[in-house]
C-alpha cells in the first residue's frame, strides 16, 4: 500500500516541477511562489506518495491581493477576510 504523507515546510525550487501543469496563466517563477509563500496568511501543503514529491496545493488570503480581489467583489467583506484563493 502507497504511503501518502502532507509536508508543509518543502524547499520551493523542487515544487516549480509542478508549474508546467498549470494553466500558463497561472504558472509562477520562483520568485513570484517565494512571495507567496511570504504573504501573512498563505497556506502551502506539498504531497508525497511513497517518499516522492507528488503535488501541491497553495493559496494566500483573498484580502491580501487587490487584483484578485475584483474576482470576488460580490463576496461580503466579512468573507473577503477568511477566503483563502488557492
């Protein structure tokens, strides 16, 4: 049976192998995820099956980005300042 394991403090450069999977939209350098990581409030969590680096997930408070804020203007602002963008 597969080990399956979630780590939240992996070094940033061996998850940009990830970043091609996303929507080029979406995809960040390195410098960009390390900025995100340093958002007061963001949350990362990488997943490993059987010791590998397997995916991820991240997001940062919504309140946090004015640019992504517009997506979600018809959200209370009591939920802006709880919702996390993953």
């Amino acid at each position: 049976m597969a080990t399956i394991e979630l780590v939240h403090d992996v070094p940033l450069a061996p998850t940009m192998v990830f970043e091609p999977v996303y929507h080029q939209v979406m995809q960040l350098t390195l410098a960009e995820k390390q900025e995100m990581w340093n958002v007061k409030g963001s949350v990362f969590a990488w997943l490993f099956s059987d010791g590998q680096l397997a995916g991820e997930c991240y997001g940062f408070p919504l309140a946090t980005s004015g640019k992504l804020s517009a997506e979600f203007s018809d959200l209370p602002d009591a939920a802006k300042n709880k919702a996390i963008h993953c």
